[in-house]
C-alpha cells in the first residue's frame, strides 16, 4: 500500500502521509488540508477523526477486541490488580514487584483529603447526584495544591497530582456517598490495597468492625480495569480539550467527570436501573415499551445495549456479567431489576430471531445493565451508581492525565 494518499480538488492533486500505527490500523494526516486546499473536513460526533497518536489503548469494534498496551482486556481483568493496570496504562510496562510497590506507597501517601472541604459538603443538599458533588469537589482539590496551576513545571511535579488523584478519587467519592446517607465520613486505612480501602470508606462505620467481603473486592477491581481507559471517548475528549488551555489537572479531570455524567456515557448505568425499575413498577407488556422505543415520535429510549463502537459483543460484558453474578450470589439478593433484564434480553433474542438478524442488540443488554445491578440492592439511594459512576471517575481521573502527558 502506498504511504500517502492523494486527493484531487478542482484538478488540482495532493498527496497526504498515511500513518499505520501499532496494530496494523491506517490513517491519514490531514493536519496540513487547510493550508494546502483551503478545505476543511467535516465530521459530526468525529467517527473517522483520530485527535491523537497513542500507545495505550487498542479497540477494534468490529471484531470485539480491547487491548491495553498490548495486553487483552480479558487477561488483565483475570490476573492483575487494578493498581498494576494503572501503572501500566501509565508508565508503559507492567511492574516488577519494586516498581509496584513503589507506585502503591506514592499513591498511599496521598489519600487524605484537607479537612477544610469537609465544609464544601455541608453545603450541598442530601440526595446531590454524586457525579455533580465529584465533579466539584475534584476542581476544588486546584485551590489546595496551587502549584498544580503552573504550566512549566516539570515531569515529576506533573506526575504527583497524577498520584494524587488516583489516591483521593476514590476518598471523595466515598464521602459523596456518605453525605447521601448521613453517616459520618470514614477516613483511609492505607494498611487495604486500592480496593479494600475503597469499599472500606463506602460501607464502614466507626461502630462496627467492617468486614471486607472477597467476592465484592473482587468485582470491584475488575470494574475499574474495565473502564480504565476507552481510547478517545467523550470525557477522554472532554480532559484533552481543557488541558490543551493549561488549566490544571484537577480542573480538567473536573470536566471530564462532568462529560461521563451524561446518560449517553457513564451516565448510562444510572438511566439503565431507572428504565428497568420502571418497566417493573409499572407492569406493562414489555412489548409496548418496545414499541414505544420503535415510535420516533416517543422520547422513550431503552437504554443499556452496548457500547456503539462493538458491532458483535462488547469483550466487557462476559466478565462483567460474570462477576455481578458471583456478588449476587455471595450477597443472596433475588434481584427484581435482574429479572426485568432477563425479560427484556429474552423479548429482544425473540425479536431478533423472528427477524433474522443476528444476536446483537439484545446480547449488548449484559455490559452495561450488569455494570450496576450488581450494588442496586445492596445500598439505599442508588448506591449502585455512586459504586460504578465513582469507580469510573477514578478511571477518567487517571486516563485523561495519562492522555495530555504520555503516548
């Protein structure tokens, strides 16, 4: 294949470099189209649009593959920790046991948050969407660490609010949590690793020992594996394009969690317990939700099938899936929301094999609807989104820094 492309405009010719990057996938560098053609492109939602030349993740939808760095998504979800998988998005490699601990005192040392925001949570109102709490309160953290607003400094004062964020993201959304509830806010235990801590400042309280269950630990890490990085996606996006103004970090990280709150993102686990919730409450034939899915003039949506970029099977949801099924089961929870997924999933295979097509929409429906329904009934005031929509801000947290300074 020739390495460049050419383009004919008014009988005029030029030649564009193609790029091939580390997967054998193609591209071609436009960078220089306006000032050699005076054109523009135009590319709504930038479907055929890469912002960027990246080392870190590799995703091709067609044939349901996800990769970081090289390693499948399914190997690092069966045999790594959440931490190793941060390190390696981060830094390149997988780390030895040196390098590991080192990267897991650094990111210890930071968990605590300054006792003066506590009063930023006195201010928010009981029942605040914890996405709209996190969001704040991650800007906040720009007015305690001052020097974070410098652009000119170095690598290493760039790579600690990195550390610093994947410490305290986990604590901030902990303390959402508890303000929702009215509990008092549980510090870290640096003593647990990422997770255990995590689950500890959630569910502890000071009356009663806490007793850290290995199963929900378990599913925990792979939550945060599996939504550790997603190539360019909208909040991946969102960080990019504030950081490119040098506003700092914890700013841009700020409005990356903003963009994941949307429904049509992250925000996706929330809208999927509420569509089901209401399918089940109201009690009406799946069928004529279907319908009104089918109905362009209805705003009704069903939410929940799939990532968009997988056009056969999202490689998350077999062990997504699996690990909601191992809580449930620890748990003991006969899960009504579960069964009008399973319901819904079984309307949608019918559909689909009345049609012959193949099994795609309705296969899609385990990704994103078992990405919650694992905590729905374990906590009050849809715990199940603050567990998933915090887990996955702390994976913004790290991936939209990793993005603006390594490649």
């Amino acid at each position: 294949m020739s390495d460049t492309a050419r383009l004919i405009l008014d009988g005029q010719e030029y030649e564009y470099p193609v790029l091939t990057g580390s997967e054998n996938e193609k591209a071609i560098d436009i960078s220089k189209l306006r000032g050699t053609t005076g054109y523009i492109t135009m590319d709504p939602g930038f479907k055929n649009t890469g912002s960027t030349q990246s080392g870190i993740t590799y995703l091709d939808g067609e044939n349901g593959i996800l990769r970081y760095r090289g390693y499948s998504i399914e190997e690092l979800a069966e045999k790594a920790s959440f931490m190793e998988v941060a390190y390696l998005l981060i830094y390149g490699d997988l780390p030895d046991r040196e390098r590991l601990d080192w990267f897991e005192g650094s990111v210890k040392m930071h968990t605590l948050v300054h006792e003066n925001m506590k009063r930023f949570f006195d201010a928010f109102p009981l029942g605040a969407h914890p996405m709209g709490m996190l969001s704040a309160m991650s800007s906040t953290l720009s007015t305690f660490y001052p020097d974070s607003q410098d652009p000119n400094r170095s690598m290493e004062d760039i790579e600690l609010p990195i550390h610093r964020l994947i410490a305290k993201l986990p604590t901030l959304a902990a303390q959402c949590y508890k303000h929702n509830m009215g509990h008092p806010m549980v510090y870290p235990a640096n003593d647990l690793s990422y997770t255990e801590n995590f689950l500890y400042m959630m569910f502890g309280l000071p009356t009663t020992d806490f007793e850290i269950d290995p199963v929900i630990d378990s599913a925990i890490n792979k939550l945060l594996i599996l939504h550790a990085d997603h190539e360019q996606n909208c909040s991946t996006s969102t960080v990019r394009i504030v950081g490119s103004s040098q506003a700092n970090l914890y700013s841009s990280i700020a409005s990356g969690i903003s963009a994941l709150w949307g429904p049509l993102h992250g925000g996706a686990n929330q809208a999927v317990i509420e569509m089901l919730e209401a399918i089940r409450a109201e009690g009406s034939p799946l069928q004529s939700w279907i319908d009104r899915a089918k109905d362009k003039t209805d705003s009704f949506r069903l939410m929940g099938f799939g990532h968009r970029v997988y056009k056969n099977f999202d490689p998350r949801a077999r062990i997504i899936k699996k690990a909601a099924d191992e809580v449930l089961g620890q748990l003991g929870i006969d899960d009504p929301v579960e069964s009008a997924r399973a319901e819904l999933k079984a309307a949608l295979l019918a559909i689909e094999e009345k049609a012959n097509v193949p099994r795609r929409v309705a296969v899609a429906t385990d990704r994103t609807i078992t990405d919650a329904r694992a905590f729905s009934q374990r906590n009050p005031a849809a715990a199940a989104t603050l567990v998933v929509a915090g887990a996955v801000a702390i994976g913004i947290g790290v991936w939209g820094l990793v993005r603006l300074y390594t490649r």
